[in-house]
C-alpha cells in the first residue's frame, strides 16, 4: 500500500516541481531549512507513526510557532486542513493544504527519558549504539543546537498524525490507530522555517514496545498562494496572519 501510494504520489508532481526527498527511520531525529514558497509532504509509510515538529523563523530565530495563538484564532484544539501555523509575532510559518489523516495533535508535547526508562526500560548508546531508544525532548534539543538554539528555546510542539482526545475531566485520551500506512500532510511554506523533527513515539502511546515509525519527508515547489486560497480564508486571523507575513518579506500583501 505505501509503494502504491508513493508512485502515485510521484505522478501528480511535475518533475521540474520536485525538489528533495528523504526517508527518516522511526526514533530519528532531524533539522533542516524548509523554504518559503515550497511544499513539506510527510508520509506514514507503516502506520501509527509520530512526527514531532518544531518550528523557527529562519531569519528571526526567537519568532516561533505559538501553539496558543494558533488553536484560540482558530477556534480548534487540533490541527488540519487548512488550519495554518501562526508565530509568536503574528505571522505564519506554514498552511496545511492538503491532510489524509484528518487529525494531528497540538497538546501532547514529548516524551523524555524518564519516561522512555519507566516504560521500556532502559538501552543507552553505550551498549546499543545507533539502537538506543530515543525519546522526543532530548532528540529536539539536540536538533536546536545545530542552529544556535537551546532548551530556553523550547516550545508546544505539534504531533503530525497522533490524535488526543480530552475528556470532560481534562484528562487526555491518545487514540490508536488514527493514521494509517500512506496518510500523508502537505505543508506549505510561508516561512523560510528552521525545522527541526522527532520520530520518537508519542508520550501517550500505550504501546507497551519501543517501536517507532519510519516516516518520508519530500519537498516539491508550490504553486502560487492565491487570494481565494482555503487557509488564508478559513478566518479573518488567518489573512491577518498571512498579511502580516508577505509584509516581513517586503512583497504587496493585497496580493
């Protein structure tokens, strides 16, 4: 089924579109620049898997994602299509346009390495090397690093394909089984973003193994963001949002 649904997916992107693409194994960790003007697609390739993403502006790195500011202007405690990510300033890093999950959670954060000990006991570097199990908090930092950034830098991330549900006691439900092999969620750039990424699995994960998913990252140019364009007219926060960013980047924000 992922075979199937990776050439089919290669067959509806131009090849002067495609930029890059790379197969993160589960328990990863990884960070790059996703420029603005282009297109993030990533792919559950076995089922079950947990993206945890952090995101910071290229240019300004202190201007990040704002988990709060994104779920209140938006009126949603979860992330789909065509929900936007808004920074701390008011602008956005990137749309969702297109979203075969459905779901993707906001409100989980990450797993740690107490966590990771109590649950599947321990298996450091030292005696597992490349195999040690990997937990999201320490992955992240290490992933900020590279750019300059640190613990202090630290914020909610998102969780692409785990659904939590909170109950009428506040307590939180992590569902199973919300995303399947093939789903897959398409960001686009608004941003020149720093993203950095975790494979590890979620922190509510029942899963009494350690058994992270690999995932698939491909990058193709987008087209043109038009004035009736979904995410920019999902809410009046969502055009101010994207106002506020093509200001950033000196272009006409009327157009």
């Amino acid at each position: 089924m992922t075979e199937h649904h990776s050439k089919r997916s290669l067959e509806i992107i131009p090849p002067t579109d495609f930029i890059w693409s790379e197969r993160l194994p589960g328990g990863a960790h990884w960070s790059g620049v996703i420029r603005r003007g282009t297109v993030l697609r990533l792919t559950d390739l076995e089922g079950g898997c947990n993206v945890a993403m952090l995101l910071n502006n290229l240019e300004v790195k202190n201007e990040r994602y704002n988990m709060p500011d994104t779920l209140k202007a938006q009126k949603t405690a979860f992330l789909t299509k065509p929900n936007m990510c808004f920074t701390d300033m008011g602008r956005v890093v990137c749309s969702i346009i297109e979203d075969s999950c459905g779901w993707h959670d906001t409100l989980g954060g990450l797993s740690n390495a107490s966590m990771l000990q109590k649950k599947y006991g321990e298996k450091t570097y030292q005696e597992a090397q490349d195999d040690y199990y990997k937990n999201g908090y320490d992955s992240l930092i290490n992933e900020l690093g590279k750019w300059g950034l640190n613990a202090s830098d630290m914020m909610p991330n998102i969780n692409w394909f785990s659904k939590v549900r909170v109950e009428n006691d506040g307590s939180m439900t992590f569902i199973a089984g919300n995303s399947k092999a093939g789903n897959y969620v398409d960001l686009r750039f608004e941003m020149d973003a720093i993203v950095c990424l975790s494979t590890a699995q979620h922190p509510l994960d029942p899963n009494p193994e350690y058994a992270p998913k690999p995932i698939e990252m491909r990058v193709v140019k987008a087209q043109p963001v038009k004035t009736d364009d979904a995410s920019r007219l999902y809410r009046a926060e969502n055009e101010r949002a994207y106002y506020n960013t093509k200001i950033f980047y000196g272009e006409n924000p009327d157009a």
